[in-house]
C-alpha cells in the first residue's frame, strides 16, 4: 500500500503530514515510531493526519515520535494549518479540531496566526511555573541559556518524582533578553529529547513571563529554530484566551511510503 507524505517544520519542529481524509492510514505505533526515526525513518518530531470532522474544515490528529498519540502540539497546529492551505481546504481562516478542542487560525504566505486553548489555571512556585496549554508545561529561569544542560535536567525533571507519576510534562528553560523578549529551549516528553521549538512551551514561556515580568505582550521568542509570537488577554488573574501562536510553517519535502 502506497501513501503519500509530506514533511513540514515551524521553526524548526518537523512533521510528517499526512491527508487521511479516506480514513486509510494504518495507524500503529511501532508504524509512527519507524517513520519519525531520525536513521532509519523520515525523521520528524511527530506525524500528523488530517481527517475530515463535520462541522469543521478538517481533523487533526498528532502522534509524538515516540509512536503514541500526542496532547496539542502548537507547531504541530501552525504546520497542519499550512498543510491544509496547501491542500486548498480554505483560503484565509479555517476552523478545526484537536485533542484538546476547536482551533482558529489564520493563514498568509509568510505567518500562519493559530489561536490556541485557554489557560484557566497558572501554578506559581519558588523556582518553577505549571500551566496546561493544550499540553502540559513546566517552565524555569535561567542566567545562561546556551550553558543549560536542557536533556539531562529535563529528563529528570520529566521523569522525577513529582511528574513521573503523572505521565510527565515537557521542561521549559527561559533567558529574559529584554522587555517582551525571552530565549526558550525545551525538552519535549514524547520526543524525549530536546527539540528546535515547541509552540505550546513558547506559549506557556510567554504567559509566565507576562505574570513574573508584567509584560502586555505581543511577546517576542526566540528558539533554536526561529522566532515566534505569543498575543494574549489576562481577563483575570492567571486565567488567558485569545491567545495565539504566530509564526512560520514550510512545506519541506514530500513524498510516498509503502506501508
């Protein structure tokens, strides 16, 4: 069985995309892991299917490389939205479905603005913020951001023994560079390593930064793989919607698989 593929990034978290509106992809896990491997694979931080959902312009359906099926991935989001303009499902603004609800999204030649969930809950400690924003997301401080040891601090944090029980989180690593502007690293559970960018991390860096900062926002965030954008509404205290992730989506490669 031949099906195409195709491979899209955002700043650098890469994809392989799938149009399953037949509803023909075999999914399996030890399949999804194969093909997002990095020697023996495509290679990509995750694979997504677009499948049709009534009432909405399609489906999205993420799976981390690890093979399981994903919490919301916001690159994933911005990239799938790409896809779908690229496919000709709309021409400007589309509406779609995620494991974590609907998503609107806007897209142009160079920016695909995608609206991501609202955060109704932001855990505030000593060194560490928590929030959910489609996945969950533990965020830090640093001094040194290219000095940080982001796999191996990640990993423990990941695995340790306040979220390990949980089924993990992802590990988020913040240098302020200035105001409305922030460096993030992150280490992604799924991918188990650190990945170029993370939409929803940048996101949940955004937010943590506006409560400890007292930014307004938009807030700018540089990645290993580029920038993006985090706008916002704080209706009340540690509690955002009209949120939205903004940046690049590039359609990189495709191709078939016989499967």
């Amino acid at each position: 069985m031949k099906i195409a593929f195709y491979k899209y990034q955002g700043t650098g978290n890469d994809f392989v995309m799938v149009d399953d509106r037949s509803a023909t992809f075999p999914v399996s896990q030890e399949l999804i892991a194969s093909l997002c491997h990095r020697r023996f694979g495509i290679g990509a931080d995750g694979l997504i299917l677009l499948q049709n959902a009534e009432g909405y312009d399609f489906r999205m359906v993420y799976f981390n490389a690890d093979g399981g099926e994903g919490s919301m991935c916001g690159n994933g989001g911005r990239c799938v939205v790409r896809f779908a303009h690229d496919l000709g499902l709309f021409e400007t603004d589309t509406t779609f479905i995620a494991v974590d609800g609907p998503h609107e999204a806007t897209a142009t030649d160079e920016i695909i603005r995608l609206k991501m969930s609202p955060v109704s809950k932001v855990e505030l400690y000593e060194e560490y913020d928590f929030m959910n924003t489609g996945s969950p997301h533990y965020v830090t401080y640093v001094d040194d951001i290219e000095e940080t040891n982001v796999v191996e601090i990640g990993k423990d944090i990941r695995y340790g023994p306040v979220f390990g029980p949980v089924g993990g989180t992802n590990v988020n690593f913040i240098q302020v560079l200035g105001e409305n502007n922030l460096s993030v690293r992150t280490y992604e559970r799924g991918v188990e390593d650190e990945t170029y960018s993370c939409g929803t991390g940048v996101t949940a860096c955004a937010l943590s930064a506006h409560i400890r900062e007292g930014w307004e926002g938009p807030i700018s965030v540089e990645t290993i793989g580029g920038n993006l954008q985090v706008s916002y509404n704080e209706r009340i205290p540690g509690q955002f919607d009209d949120i939205y992730l903004i940046g690049p989506a590039v359609r990189v490669f495709e191709g078939e698989l016989d499967v």
